[in-house]
C-alpha cells in the first residue's frame, strides 16, 4: 500500500527527521511482502525510505536495531527511526543507500565474500546464554498454526507422522548452551547487493538475536531449492566450501550439526506453513500460486522424509 506515499509524503517525514536536502527526486524499489521502499535523491547522496503496509506488520523497529548496532560498510546505516513516529499507524525508517546490483546468483568469491560480512554480523551478540531446544522453538514459533496436540495429530498424515518424527529428532539434539547472536534472518538473493566481488545485505526487519547457525538455514539447503532459488537456494559444495571458508577466516565458527538441525527445522515449518497456505488460509490463491505452494510443499516433504 503505497498510494499515501508520494512527494509531499516524503518531504514530510523527512521533516521529521531533520533531512533537509531532498531534491524531490524519488522512485519506488516496490518490497517485499511487508515494506514499500524508496531511493530518495538527497544530492549529494540518496537515502532508503522503508515504509510497513500495514499496521500490524510493523517490524522496523527490528530493523533499526540492527542496523543500529551494526558498523559495516556493507550494510546500511540506520540515518532516523521512531516508532513514536508512524504513517497511518505504519512505522517507517530512513537508512543510508548502498551501491550495487540485486543479486541473482553467486560465485564461490562472492559466497566467501557473504561469509566473511555473516561472521562480522554474527560477533554482535546479546550476553546471555541461550539453551537449544528445537522442539520448543518450533511449538513457539509456529504457534499461530496449532499447539503440540494440533501438530501431533495434523490432519495430514505425511505432514503427521514427520511432525512426529521432528519432535524425537529435535529432542535427540544435544549441544552446549550458545551466546546468541544478531541474524539477519532473511538471506534470500532479493536481501543480496553484489558489486564486484563484495556482498552487502539489505532488509533487516527480520533479524532477531539466536543461534548464529540459524542463518544459514535461511540461506540453502543442501538437497534442494525452493522457488528456484529466490527462497532458499541449492547450494554446491564448491560454493558451501567457499561461504564456510569466508566465515571461519573471518572468526566465525563453523557446526554442521546445528545447521543440519536448523534445516530440518526450517521445512519442517516450510511444510505446516505451506499446507496452511493451501488449505486453511482462507485466503484466495491464484492457480498459478497455488501451483508453486504444492511444488515447494511437495519438495519439502521429500526432503524431511529423507532427514528425519
């Protein structure tokens, strides 16, 4: 919903937040599913306009904290946020521009490249101790679909009897108590800014402080891809190798078991999600979506089913 946001919008908020130097120069980037964004001409140099669409998706105040807490060069600074400060009840926040082009595939340097900045993101943890508990996590996090009960007796039975599995399968994990640090949350190529060999990452609304580890999950999986890569993506082991390599040089700490773990986790809320989507939504979904949503639940099951 971007009808409310045009020129006089703009100046307005940058009103706001004391930018006094648009030249009233905009165009629309479009977004995702819960923000509209903007380049602003702000010569010398352009700002990001992030807007929510809806009042109850405001998750920019996330962002703001991370990119509040973060100092590298590829990521956005955080230039003005106020959640006291909303449109029509929708939050907004500004943020320095980044150079480069929307990523669409990687090379082995550029996968070291995104390895190196995820472990320089990674070092900005929480201070706390965090106990891994898989099952837990998933029974929170999907909460808005079902309780244990509804999971455990799911009315399909593929998705039943793998829902059961995950729960032994997550209950077996054992590890060690984690600092939990910042993720991004979202590393899908549309969250990807390639120039040369650097990669800068953009759109933090969902980044949240856990298991560094969980952002791989977000990033590939090992035996498939969803949505041909603008999800999750097939990853080769050139390319593993090189991402892994990035991370560990660059400090970062590498568990394959944890990832495998968070993999696992991830369809295994990818399967309850699509199924919810296709089933239950009561949302209309064109056939062609609908097509896509049973391809990528079909894949998933699959996947489980080999995992678990």
């Amino acid at each position: 919903m971007s009808t409310d946001v045009d020129a006089q919008a703009i100046q307005d908020l940058l009103d706001i937040a004391g930018v006094t130097d648009f030249t009233g120069w905009y165009t629309s980037l479009g977004g995702g599913e819960g923000n509209d964004t903007f380049v602003l001409d702000c010569s010398p140099t352009k700002l990001i306009l992030r807007v929510a669409r809806h009042s109850e998706l405001n998750r920019l105040a996330h962002e703001a904290q991370a990119l509040e807490s973060l100092n590298l060069d590829q990521v956005p600074r955080l230039v003005y946020f106020d959640d006291s400060q909303l449109v029509n009840g929708r939050e907004w926040i500004l943020e320095s521009y980044i150079d480069g082009a929307a990523a669409q595939g990687l090379s082995a340097r550029q996968f070291e490249s995104l390895g190196e900045l995820l472990a320089h993101v990674h070092r900005v943890q929480r201070g706390d101790t965090l106990r891994l508990d898989f099952w837990q996590e998933f029974l929170d996090t999907k909460q808005p679909f079902g309780d244990e009960n509804a999971f455990l007796n799911h009315p399909d039975a593929t998705i039943r009897e793998l829902l059961r599995r995950g729960k032994d399968y997550f209950q077996a994990q054992q590890f060690q108590a984690i600092t939990p640090s910042l993720i991004h949350s979202d590393l899908s190529y549309e969250n990807m800014l390639v120039k040369n060999d650097k990669i800068s990452l953009i759109d933090w609304e969902y980044s949240r402080f856990t298991d560094p580890m969980a952002d791989f999950s977000t990033l590939f999986y090992e035996d498939m891809e969803q949505n041909k890569g603008r999800w999750r993506i097939h990853i080769t082991e050139q390319n593993k190798t090189a991402l892994f390599a990035g991370y560990t040089g660059a400090g970062g700490v590498i568990d394959e078991q944890r990832i495998k773990a968070w993999h696992n986790f991830d369809k295994l809320g990818g399967a309850v999600y699509f199924y919810w989507k296709l089933s239950h939504s009561g949302h209309t979904i064109a056939p062609e979506q609908s097509a896509l949503y049973t391809e990528e639940l079909d894949k998933v099951l699959a996947s489980l089913d080999r995992n678990l």
